[in-house]
C-alpha cells in the first residue's frame, strides 16, 4: 500500500475502480478473484462495504476472516454475526446472501479446501493464535424459492408473507436435522456432537428471519397502515390489533434469538415448543393480515409510479470500508 495512504481511503479506490470496471482492479490485486461484501454495521447499522478475497467451493463462494494475520477478527465478520443477510458485488453482478460461520471439522475441511486454492491463508494463519473464520455465502432465499411476478402493493405483501414463511420452514428442518445429528450421536455414546455442526447455520437464519419480520412491521407500522387508514378510519380497531400482535411475535422472537445463542446445549422440547408457538402465532397473524389488507391493495400499482409519487426522502448512507485483504 502507497505510504501516504490510509487503508480507508485505499479500499474506497479499490471499490471505486471495481464498480466503474465491472468487478476488475489492478494493481496487486489484478487477476485475482475479488468481491465486494456490504455488511450492516453492528452497531451503528450503517452499511460497511470491503473488498475481499474469496475461494469458490460448489454452488457456494468462501471468504476468511483473515484480517492479515491480525489478532483480531474483522469488523466485517463482526457486522455479519449481527445482521446475517449481506449483500455481494462480483464482476457486474450483485446479489443478497446469507453469510454463516463454519464450524468445527466443516471449518477445517473449508479452510483447507481455500489454503489449496490460496496458500496465503496458511500464512495468515500461522501468524495468529486466533482461528480463522471460514464464512460461507449461500443464498438468501430459502430452499424452493421462486421470485414472482409483482404488478401490484397485493402482490408485494404476498411475497414478503411466502418468503417469510418459507425461512421459518427451513429455520425448523435445520432445526429438526441438529436435533437428530445430537439424538444419533448420543445413543453412539458420549464425546463432542458430530457434523453436520448446524448451530451457527440455524442461528444466522433464524436472526435473518427475525430481522427481516422486524423490518416489515415497523415498516407497516410507521408507513402502510397509516396510509390506508386515511381512506378507510372505519378499520382502525384493524390496525389496532395488527400493531398489538406485532409487539407480541416482536417478544417470542427475542426469546427465540436468546435460546438459539445456546442451541449446543438447547433442550430439544423446550426449543421445539418455542418456535412452534412462534410459527402458529406469526401463521395466524400473516393470515389475518392477508384476509383484512389484500383486498384494499389489490388496486395499488407496485413499484409505485415515480411521476405520480412524491420523491423519497433520501437514505443514502457514508460507507466505511474496512482492511482489504484476502480476508
């Protein structure tokens, strides 16, 4: 790196030259396989982007969290333990993901399918006691996701509501697997738990659920409820409820993220009885959402039309890159 330049304002050209390229940079990085990660910031929730290496393994990409050997982890992997659901930028593309720690034997078989493909790692881990965090970027989507065709304000809530319940489904197969994995393994007797290690893989999209459910009643809350109760007063014991249910499946999920935190040693009932009382309450809550809101947007054009609606107040938020590195 240049002597007169900071590492922020180094990533910030990289990042520059990549988007204004199409995803290729020059420079000690020219020919390598590069991505842009967007994490949203642990604590600030502003949206971090850095430039990193990354391994192709399968259908999946892997990125380490290297830090150049540092003795800490990367701010990035930090932002990612908090809000799972990054964004990443290849060549021209860009796409949502869920981003999930490996763990135990996974981790090392990862890393040593990435030291193969790039020895560097190995270096960067012998210059620090800490391990290497092996992340790997799947889809965000759940298994059997099919994107829809969204002409209308209906039809949006109906994606939201379909992805929504179909993350909670995969939350409770993954769910049910790790509780199978422990019940084999402890029947064959004693010792640590086994692969396939789903702790950290149901964690991060349970939190990506939870968030995700969040953001789309606070979004009703503050901004579609009101709308329509402009035109439609006589619902407002409606609305009522709705907001009153949202503040109730907003506390099972905070003790569901609770329990998950410790899901090594969960106990399987317990947790099995908490998010079924989750599923069956959200269930019934999206159900009288659709039955009482669908047919007053059926009507409403999505997206809306720019000519015709006022101009968002703008959200653009300072990005902060983090190191670059191959991690």
């Amino acid at each position: 790196m240049p002597a007169n330049r900071t590492p922020a304002s180094f990533n910030e050209s990289v990042i520059e030259e990549f988007r204004a390229n199409g995803g290729k940079v020059g420079g000690p990085f020219e020919g390598g396989d590069l991505l842009l990660l967007t994490t949203t910031g642990a604590k600030s929730g502003t949206p971090r982007t850095t430039p990193l290496g990354y391994v192709r393994h399968g259908d999946s990409l892997l990125i380490v969290g290297s830090n150049l050997g540092g003795p800490r982890h990367p701010d990035w992997y930090r932002n990612l333990l908090a809000h799972p659901v990054v964004s990443v930028e290849i060549g021209s593309r860009e796409f949502e993901a869920l981003a999930v720690p490996a763990e135990g034997a996974r981790r090392d078989e990862l890393f040593g399918h990435v030291v193969r493909a790039e020895p560097g790692y190995g270096e960067y881990q012998a210059r620090t006691a800490r391990l290497l965090p092996v992340v790997v970027l799947e889809r965000a989507e759940p298994d059997g996701w099919e994107p829809r065709e969204i002409r209308t304000l209906a039809d949006k809530l109906m994606e939201v509501h379909t992805w929504l319940r179909d993350q909670l489904r995969q939350v409770k197969a993954e769910v049910e697997a790790h509780f199978a994995a422990r019940a084999a393994h402890q029947t064959a007797g004693g010792g640590e738990p086994p692969a396939p290690g789903l702790g950290l893989q149901i964690r991060q999209r349970c939190l990506a659920f939870c968030q995700a459910l969040e953001f789309h009643h606070v979004s009703e809350d503050a901004h579609l409820f009101p709308g329509i109760a402009q035109y439609h007063p006589h619902l407002s014991e409606v609305f009522d409820r709705l907001s009153k249910e949202h503040r109730t499946v907003a506390r099972i999920q905070t003790d569901l993220v609770t329990l998950l935190s410790g899901i090594a040693i969960a106990h399987p009932q317990r947790f099995r009885t908490d998010l079924e009382e989750m599923s069956t309450e959200l269930n019934a809550h999206l159900d009288y959402e659709e039955t009482t809101l669908l047919p007053l947007l059926t009507d409403v054009p999505w997206p809306p039309d720019a000519a015709t609606e006022p101009a968002p107040e703008s959200a653009d938020a300072e990005s902060a890159p983090g190191d670059i590195s191959r991690g």
